[in-house]
C-alpha cells in the first residue's frame, strides 16, 4: 500500500463515514456473547441451536407477511423497537440464569433472543441498501472487524460480564441504526446518493436459484457439522487460540478493505467461497487426528470460517438485493433462513451421531464431509448468476462487461442502461489491469454524477470522440450527447478541454 492509494481512500470514503455505520458490528458482539459462548466454544450446544431455530421461525413468519404486503416504515420502527426489547429481556434471562443456575429460564431466553435477532439484526439491511457496493464492502468488513476486536475482550471477562454488557448493546445498536439511517438522509440531501436498486436478477434463469439454495444449504450444512466434529461436543478453545481465532477474522476483514478498496484489485466470490470450503475440509481433517494440539488448531479454523461467513454471506445478501425488485429484508432472510436452518441441522445430525459413533464411523465422516465441501466449491462461481457477476464492481470490470455483453447478445437482456452496467471506471486496458480510477468515484459522489455520466467524463477526459464514446458503452450519439450536457451543468464547464484540465487538476 502506497501513501497515494491510502490518501485516495480516505479522500474518497472518510469525509462521509460515521461510526454509528458500524452497528452490526456491535451486533455481532450481541450474538457473541449470548449465542456462541463468548467464542471460547465453537458454540453453545443445544442453546444455541435452540434460539437459530427460533430465529428461523420468526424469519419464516416475518417473510409470509412481507410476501403478502411490504412493511410500511412505521411498522419497521415498531419492529426495530420490539426486537430491541426482546433481544434486552433475553440477555436479562441469560444473566439471571448464570447468577441462579437451577432457575429454568434458558429456553425462555433462547426465545426472546432468537426473535428479537431475527429483526434487530436482519433490520440493518435497509441502511446498506442505500450504500454503493464499495462503502457496503468497507462498511461491513470493518463491521466485522471491529467485532472481533472487541471479542477479543469479551472471550476473557467473566461469563456473567459479557451477559451484563449484553443487555446493554440492544438498545445501543438501535440507536446507531437510526443515527446511521440519519446520517444518510443528511448526505443524500447535499446529492451524495448512491445508485438506485435494479432488478437486475429478475432475468437470471431457474437453475441460477437452484444452484444458490443448494450451495449455501449444503455448505452451512457441512459448517455445521465441523462445529460438533468428532464426538458432538465443540472443543474450548485455549486464550492463546481464542485470541489467533478473532485475529485472524480482523485481518482478513481489513485485508479485503485494503485490497479491494485501498489497492482498487479484484474481489471474486468464488475465491472467498471455495477458501471458506477449503478451510473447514482442513479443519476436520485436522480435528480427526484427536491429537490435543492439532485438534485445537482446527477448531480455530472452523471457528474463523463460521465467524468470517457471517460477514461474507450478509454482503453476499445485500450485493443480491441491490439488484432484485424485492424487499431487501425478504431477500436477506431468504439467505439467512437458508444458511441457519441447515447449519443447525448439521449441528444436530452431529451431535447424534458423535454420541453413538465409534473412531472408524468419525473418520468416514470426515472423508464425506472433505468431499461435500470440494464439492461445493464448484457448484457456484463465479459464472453464477449469469447476467451480473457477484461484487461485479470490485471482481474485475472487464469480466462485468463481458457477462452484459453475452447476456445482451442471447437475450437474457433486454436493454442496458447505467443501472445494470454500474461501471466505476473507464472501459479501458489500463482500467482493467489496475482497478477503478479514484478520481471518479470522487467526482461522481462530489459532484452528484450518475454512474453513466462519470463513466462519459472519464472518457471525454482522454479525449475521446462522442462517437467513440457511443461505441464504447454500447449508446446511441444523441444518448451520449444528452449525458456531455448534463456533465457540463453539474461541472460548470463549457468545452472538452475544461473537462479535460479538470480531470487533470484531481
């Protein structure tokens, strides 16, 4: 990382940001310390099951009323407060029960914690939907970042501590949700906007749903099996790989904000997929040895990919709902419904069959689930979905144009206009080969550009011709006309030559 690459970032990202952008991290310190056993475990056995499956519910319950009519903003704020309530009670419960531990308040906690996450969690949605694909990628990774910091802290405090700070983070992380949301409406009223959902994904065939329901399914399903490998019960994990386990997710959280948004290089899904698959065919293969060490290494490693897909599948979430004419909160409990509801299962299956089973059957469990996961790994790629790429605007812009192009080409398309492209830097050789050019992505928020129109000033600024420009992003001349006017009132520029020394002057 250069000096210049870090000034652009903060340049680009900073002048806008606010810490309350960061509430899902905080909510993830909610889930660590009530769900997951402060991460010292992989999890907290049958507890843990119990509230993801009453989290399921309340998503299954929540989506057949959003099917039917999408929520009004009043009833999402009744939501959010409600969810804030339950979510408190539940870690009040939790903390009861470990003061008086022959209380029987566990399952009524499970309850309430489970319900209200799946809303106060699930609500944050609605602000991402309205960030730009890189602010969203900064913003939840280093969500995800901070979250592990601070689990740091928490992994080491007395259990009843992290249940009394529990009860806490409710409330603060609604009130950072409407700060954030608040924060938004103040940018969006200078004419920071980001570029509006599409419903691009409305032209990708059947197989395309088939083959997410499938991966994912069977992927959490295989997740949660590593989590209870070999005989059902997770393994504790010591303060030395507590602490390798959480900062290993904050280095990998900021190495992907360094890389895709610092360095301007690619991001493809299937890199982060298929890494996330190799990790737990290692970790069991490393927990089948039931050597003390080597065990606890895997552990570590499964417990790292449970934590880090949490961050990986959210903005696999968003990045989807960006780009579907549906309500972005169905679109996020479709995955997580998905994604909780097998991983449980396999937590279950786990749990029966390392009670009952002997070394020989643990180890042909290890091999099928090594299989399964190299298996996974090659039913979605990055080819999936076939009109849009996932993270299209940071996997490579010249594979993006490709995939428009073919689609466009066998009628998958119809037409394309500055919402489907999304480009965020000139179709050029050099564009491709280095990443995105900063200068545009400044102009385009500073200056209130469309997408399409900072890609047209990009281009007038190498000196291009209206009719080279047409050609290039598959317009008409008069379209491209229309997008030059429109650049020199919002620059207040009169000729290409001040396009040009203003390009220059950035």
């Amino acid at each position: 990382m250069t000096k210049g690459d870090f000034k652009s970032f903060a340049a680009t990202y900073l002048p806008g940001f606010s810490f309350s952008f960061l509430g899902t991290g905080l909510v993830l310190v909610w889930i660590q310390c009530i769900l997951y056993a402060r991460y010292i475990w992989v999890d907290s056995g049958l507890t843990t099951v119990a509230i993801n499956f009453a989290r399921c519910a309340c998503i299954v319950v929540l989506g057949a009323i959003a099917l039917r009519r999408a929520f009004s903003p009043k009833f999402q704020t009744a939501l959010s407060w409600i969810s804030a309530v339950l979510m408190t009670v539940g870690s009040l419960l939790f903390f009861v029960q470990s003061l008086f531990p022959s209380l029987p308040f566990t399952m009524a906690a499970a309850v309430c914690s489970g319900v209200g996450l799946a809303w106060g969690g699930g609500m944050w949605i609605t602000f991402y939907i309205r960030l730009g694909l890189r602010e969203a990628l900064l913003v939840a990774f280093a969500s995800l970042a901070l979250s592990t910091t601070i689990g740091i802290f928490i992994g080491v405090v007395e259990e009843s501590t992290a249940f009394f700070i529990s009860m806490l983070l409710p409330m603060v992380t609604l009130v950072m949700f409407f700060q954030a949301q608040k924060t938004l409406d103040v940018r969006e009223a200078r004419g920071v906007v980001a570029p509006p959902p599409d419903n691009v994904y409305a032209a990708e065939p059947r197989s395309t749903i088939v083959r997410l329901v499938v991966g994912i399914a069977l992927f959490s399903f295989v997740l949660g099996v590593s989590r209870g490998f070999p005989f059902g019960e997770s393994i504790k994990l010591s303060p030395l790989f507590h602490f390798v386990q959480h900062l290993g997710v904050t280095a990998i959280g900021l190495g992907i904000i360094w890389w895709a948004l610092v360095k301007g290089r690619g991001v493809k899904f299937s890199v982060l997929w298929q890494a996330q698959l190799a990790a737990l065919a290692v970790g069991v293969i490393l927990l089948s040895t039931l050597d003390p060490l080597v065990s606890e290494v895997g552990a570590t490693l499964i417990a790292i990919t449970n934590l880090f897909q949490v961050g990986f599948l959210w903005f696999v979430s968003y990045d989807v709902a960006r780009h579907r004419a549906l309500p972005p909160y169905l679109i996020l409990g479709f995955f997580w419904f998905l994604h909780l509801f097998f991983r449980e299962s396999g937590r279950l299956v786990m749990w029966w069959l390392g009670g009952a089973g002997d070394m020989e059957e643990m180890l042909i469990i290890a091999g099928m689930v090594c299989l399964l996961a190299v298996s996974v790994g090659f039913l979605l790629t990055d080819s999936i979905p076939r009109v849009r790429p996932l993270f299209a605007e940071v996997c490579g812009r010249c594979r993006f144009r490709q995939e428009t192009e073919a689609a466009l080409r066998e009628g998958r398309l119809a037409h394309v206009d500055e919402r489907v492209w999304r480009p965020e830097a000139p179709a050029t050789a050099d564009s491709c080969a280095d990443g995105p050019d900063p200068r545009e992505t400044f102009v385009r928020e500073r200056y209130g550009l469309t997408n399409r129109e900072a890609e047209v000033l990009m281009l007038l600024a190498e000196g291009r011709s209206s009719s080279y420009i047409a050609g290039e992003l598959v317009l008409s001349e008069n379209t491209v006309r229309s997008y030059v006017k429109n650049i020199y009132q919002k620059l207040d520029v009169h000729s290409k030559q001040d396009v040009i020394d203003f390009v220059k002057a950035l």
